[in-house]
C-alpha cells in the first residue's frame, strides 16, 4: 500500500514538472514574439467573431 503511494506522488510530481516546464517554453515563446497592442488584438477578435457571426447566420 505504502509503495502504491509512493508512486501515485512520484508520477504527480513528475507530471507537475512537465507542466511546469511546457508553461516556461510557452512564456519563454511569448516573450521572444512580437507584442500585440489591447487594441489590435480587440480589432482581431472582432473581425473573428464577425466572420463566424456570418458563416453561421447570426
């Protein structure tokens, strides 16, 4: 029983960390790509949602 558990909290851990590693490469990619101001990424999004608004008839 105790060995059952010691492994459940080994394979936690080590998928705690893989998250916490794929979030630092993501952060990481952010900060190397280009910045998108508030208001363009409203005017992006807005263009989006219009899009679909009229594919679906909305």
């Amino acid at each position: 029983m105790l060995q059952q558990g010691l492994e459940l909290l080994r394979l936690r851990t080590e998928g705690e960390e893989l998250e916490v590693a794929a979030l630092r490469k993501i952060i990481g990619a952010r900060r190397e790509g280009e910045f998108v101001s508030n208001v363009t990424m409203k005017g992006k999004i807005a263009t989006i949602a219009d899009k679909k608004r009229r594919v679906h008839g909305e």
